[in-house]
C-alpha cells in the first residue's frame, strides 16, 4: 500500500514555505511546485517589508542578503524569513533558495507564460480563463476547476513545454502539491463531478500544503456565504 503525503495546513501561504523546506531536506535536490491559486503569488520576496521600513536604495542589498541566508537545513533561517516575507512573496523566494526547483502555477489572475518565462525565472503559468484580455473570472470558469479534464489539460500542457525545454514531464519528478483556498470561489468548484485527477495529483506528492487565507477567500468569492473552514473540509475530503 502507497503511503499518503503529509498535509500541512497553514493559514498565511506564505508560511507553506518552511514545510516546504523541510520536505526539501529529504530530498538530494529540490523539487517542483505545482500549486494551484487565485493569483500567482510571484512577487519579488521581500518587497513590502523592504518597502515599509527601509530606504530604497538599500532594497537590492538587503533583498539578496536575506535571500543568501535562508538555508532549508537551518529552519531558524526560514522562519526568519516567513517573518518578513508577504502571502505572495514566497515562490520566488523558494527558488532562488534552492528549497523549490520550480514552479507550475495555475490560476485565476493569471496569463500563460512561455518558456522563455521558465527559461529566465523557473516559474510557468497558466491561466483557468482563456480570456487574455482580463483577469475577471466567471462562473463558468471557477466552477471547473477541480474537474479531471481541466487538470489534465493543464497538466498535460504543462508536461509539453517541458519537453520542449528538454526536461521531463512534470509529475516524473518529486514534486509538492499546493493549493490555496481562494482558488475555490464558488461552492460547485470544490465538489467535482471527477476527481480522479485530483487525486492522482496529490497523490504522487511528496507533500501537500494548503493555504486557509479567509479573507481572501472572502474576497474573491463568487458565493458571498463562501468561507474557507467549509472548502478546507470539503478538500480534505475529496484528497481523502
């Protein structure tokens, strides 16, 4: 019998990253990220602490510095770093520290990106909506995503880009499964009628983390009654 991934439930996303690092830590390289999410939460690390309580000129330095001192083995230095970080910062943040190889972000606010993108950041996105010309999200869209033939057509387009950057599929590597509960704005997202794939995806994880945010989830909700204590027990259910 395969043994389940752990899950780790945190409130803030960011704070995924020292389950993150310890996860790396048991590895001999660092793994992907496939996480799924309203917004992309690839922000430069840093940037709102920097910007509150330091002058401008010094940003780079210190942004770099503190990068250099987040080692997955230390968790000391990553929990300095969760403490200055922001709820989008972490992803960028992770890579550039050796704790995530990559990242495969699927979202709402969100354009899809190409392999230049991956090339330059490690990091490709794609979009829930096809829409190129807003990121509004519609019913149709949020209650989707979920659904087997969504993930695999992600999944699937996913994999062929990274052929075409000469790496393997995405799930032929250890790999973090990660969702954030605002990727869930209306109540038939987070009951698919298939949820085969879901569970296929989650359960080739070395580990599962899951981000409660409730105010986001309030916030970009479709179904105003929507909370995150209902869709966190309806995800754990269907992960099983």
């Amino acid at each position: 019998m395969i043994a389940k991934p752990p899950v780790v439930v945190v409130e803030a996303h960011h704070e995924a990253l020292l389950a993150w690092s310890q996860y790396r830590s048991t590895l001999g390289r660092a793994p992907r990220l496939i996480t799924l999410d309203h917004h992309t939460d690839t922000s430069r690390p840093f940037r709102n602490h920097l910007r509150d309580a330091y002058p401008a000129a010094e940003h780079d330095r210190l942004r770099a510095k503190w990068l250099s001192e987040i080692d997955h083995r230390q968790p000391a230095s990553v929990t300095t770093a969760i403490d200055r970080l922001g709820n989008d910062e972490h992803i960028v943040a992770a890579i550039a520290c050796d704790i995530i190889a990559a990242a495969f972000v699927v979202a709402h606010n969100a354009k899809d990106t190409d392999q230049r993108t991956y090339h330059d950041h490690k990091i490709m996105c794609r979009a829930v909506s096809k829409n190129l010309h807003s990121y509004d999200v519609s019913r149709e869209d949020c209650d989707k995503v979920l659904e087997s033939d969504f993930l695999d057509a992600v999944i699937a387009s996913f994999s062929s880009a990274l052929t075409e950057c000469s790496e393997v599929p995405l799930l032929d590597e250890p790999y973090i499964f990660d969702i954030d509960l605002d990727y869930f704005n209306t109540f038939a997202s987070v009951a698919p009628r298939d949820a085969t794939s879901l569970r296929r995806v989650a359960g080739g994880a070395g580990l599962i983390t899951i981000a409660t945010e409730p105010a986001h989830v309030r916030a970009c909700a479709l179904d105003p009654s929507l909370q995150s204590d209902f869709l966190l027990g309806k995800l754990l259910a269907l992960l099983g």
